[in-house]
C-alpha cells in the first residue's frame, strides 16, 4: 500500500486532508477511487490506514480507518555528516541513505571538497534533496523522514554533535594497516535510542588536520573492510552495517 | 598509486608490458614518466609495484619492483545473481558491488523483470559493463576483477551454485513478519573462501513460483533490515554487512 508523508496541520482527529503533490501522486498517477486505502504517516512517526471519502482535481479527503504499529526505524538514531562531493553524488548519497535508516544529513565544506556550496543556489538545491529523502522514505516505508542540515564547518557538526552518544569517522588510512579499531567495538557499546554520528570525507577524503581535529574531539577512526571506498559508498556501508548489528546479529553466546 | 589489471600474456619474468587502455590512461591521463611507479595486477589476485622503463605513444614497458603482499578480498567468494533490473540499475550494481567486495556477478530474466534482455545488444552492454567493474576494482585497490557472466534462467542458476556453500535470497515478506530468517545465522555457518551466492529480485521482488523454486532448492530466505530495500540497494546491503561480518565484528565472548 502506497505511503503518503502528510504536515501535522493537515491531520484533525480521524480525518487527514491531503494536497500539493501527494494530492496529485494519489489523483493522477496510483488513479486511486473512493473507498481505496492509503497509508498516511505522521511527523511523529505514527502510521495509520486511511481510506479515501472524498476526491477533488487537487484534494483527498480521507478518514483513518486503523493505526499501525509498525517501526521500520533503526534502533539508533544515525546522524551522515558528509563531506561535500562532487557532482550529483549528493542524490544517492541521501536516497540510498534513507532507504537504509539514517535519521538525519548534515553537510560540511571539508578541506578536500572541490564542490563549493552556492548560498543563491542553496534553496532550490535543498528542495530538490528534500524531495528525494521524502520520496525514498515513503518508497521503504519509513516511519519519519530524514531531516537534512544545511552546510555548516567541521567545527560547527562537532560542536553540534557534542552530546552524542558515539561520534565516528571513516579513515581509509585505517584500511591500509593491521592496527586498525573495530567498527563493530565502537557499535558493542551502543544502546536503543543512542545517537551516532559518522564523519565521512569527500573525495581525497580528510586533511591531516580535520583528522587531528576529529581525534582531539574523541571521535573514533575506523575502517569499513578491507577495500578503499568511494565517499558515497561508505555512508551505505556505515548503515547498512549498523543495520544488521543492530537488527539482524545475532551473537553465538 | 594507481593500480591496472593487465592480461596474463602481458607478464614476461620480471617485465610487465601494457597497451590499450591502460597504456592510454597511464600515458594521457596520468601523464607517467620513465622512472615513475604503478601498481599492475595479475589476474590470478597478485599483484606488484613495477617501475616504468620505456614509453611510446601507445605502450609502457616496465619492470617488477617488489611484489606486494595486500589482500583486499573478502574472506568468502560472494556471488551476487540479479533479477534484470530496469534503466540503468545494473551500472550501479557493477560499480557499487565490485566496491563492496562481490566475486561475481550473474543476472538472470526473472519472472517480475520489465526490462528484457536482448541478445544483440548484449556484447556492446558486457563490454561497458566489464569497463565498469575494472575501473571500480582498480579504485578499489581489489585484487581481483569480478566475473561477469551473461543472462539465464533462475533454474540455470540454481543448477550452476549446486556446488556452493551458502545460497540466500532476498526476500522482503520476511521483514514485515517477527519470525523472519537472520542473515547473522546464516552468515555463521559461512568459512573462510566459502563460496556464497544470493539471489536478489528486480522491482517488485521474486514471483511466488520463484519463492516456491529457491526454497525447494534449500536457499535460505533472509532480510535485510527492517525496511524495504530497492532491487540495486540490496546487494550493496548484503555485502557490506558480509563485510562487517567476516572481516570487522568481533562479537562478545
């Protein structure tokens, strides 16, 4: 069953009204009739079966007929805070990221960032990326839709990430040597709700003094297996591994 | 230091000789000079740091400095086998999953497929996807360049894994139920240089007869997580939680 994100505002008691794009979505391409059912999400993250009572050109009218108990969130809540890459990687970089649970974007300038981030091209860019986190989130039936961050210095992301339950970067350097730290020791010490942030590079990957800098505020170096990743792949690796940690391990006792 | 995969015939003792394409990155892109060093692999996963000693417009001969002892591969030899995708899926599967550590690629029709498989575009699209999946391996630092085998049939598939280890498949049902199958059990009856495969489906997942198939020939059904996952980001998922498996967890005695 299709999944719509809906504004708190558009919620009153056990009716919800739907416009704009989801209006149409539900209209025009799903062709949807009276009496259909959707899922409606809640920026709480409650669900609930709704079904149609009413259909206009551009508005849906609908009455919850059942809330669902369903979580498809992590059980850790995983902060990406990506060096800014080249091109379009940022596009996969937050659809692949959505799909596999990460609960919000932040963005910085790192020193090896050849992308500049335009301040006039700012919002448009932030509404094309929030389009697609919104569209991954309903596609993999997400309970909330990532929050995305606009760019800000290393500094300001470990300043703003200082209560953090675990703060981690991704070191290919790590990759290259037999001393390297655990992924999986820094996740042993995570618990339900904790928060995780992962530093990632862009291309090039950190300068000698953000990884300094990464140390002295206790963040932990480590490596994502033996190979040398490109900047978009370690966010998918960072979370699909804390997926299956989290939600799949099972420990021989 | 750039890394090339060049053909066995190419090896002669200590001399390796390199043409077309690499010859051209090396000798346009990276503008090498004599004396300056690379990285060449030999196909069977060795591979060396060897000095150039001559030039010409289209060829580099060089000489073996030091054989390198490094091992970027996975513990276990993972075979991913896709359900043709639609678009252009598959160059971000190549590309990502040679990334990620996979031994081999296989795509089969499957039932739910959309796109089609047609033989005579089929040497032109192998071609680029083997340029896809060499340039991803030498980025990577991998020892090997995955193999790429062309379409069959699901029953082809299963016939030609009959040898492997471990056979899973992807199946989305099992992340909606509390009693679904754990990828960690599975994963911990896998050994070092095990032979693995998983079958993935295309959009809109596996038909029930191909569910009925792949578990009357002992594949295990595992999940992914707790949300739905698209056809292209399931072997990124699977891999990269092989990966923290076999080569970064260390579970708690």
């Amino acid at each position: 069953m299709q999944r719509y994100f809906i504004p708190e505002h558009y919620w009153n008691s056990d009716k919800v009204f739907i416009t704009e794009d989801n209006a149409h979505h539900i209209i025009r391409v799903m062709r949807k009739k009276i009496g259909d059912e959707i899922i409606c999400n809640h920026p709480n993250g409650e669900a609930a079966i709704c079904t149609i009572t009413q259909l206009t050109k551009a508005e849906v009218h609908t009455k919850i007929t059942k809330w669902l108990e369903d979580n498809a969130e992590l059980p850790v809540q995983v902060t990406i805070a990506q060096g800014l890459p080249k091109g379009n990687k940022l596009e996969l970089i937050f659809q692949k990221g959505t799909e596999l649970g990460a609960d919000e974007f932040w963005l910085f300038q790192a020193d090896r960032s050849i992308a500049k981030w335009e301040q006039k091209k700012a919002v448009q860019k932030i509404k094309r990326y929030e389009k697609i986190i919104k569209e991954a989130s309903e596609q993999c039936h997400r309970n909330i839709v990532p929050n995305l961050k606009e760019t800000g210095t290393i500094e300001e992301l470990l300043e703003d990430s200082r209560h953090y339950h675990l703060r981690l970067f991704a070191y290919e350097e790590e990759a290259r040597t037999n001393a390297y730290s655990s992924l999986s020791d820094a996740l042993q010490t995570g618990k339900p709700n904790d928060k995780v942030i992962v530093f990632i590079g862009p291309e090039g990957g950190f300068s000698n003094e953000e990884v300094e800098l990464l140390k002295a505020n206790k963040c932990k170096p480590v490596r994502l297996g033996r190979r040398i990743l490109r900047t978009e792949t370690a966010s998918m690796y960072l979370l699909a591994s804390i997926s299956y940690h989290f939600e799949e391990l099972r420990c021989k006792e």
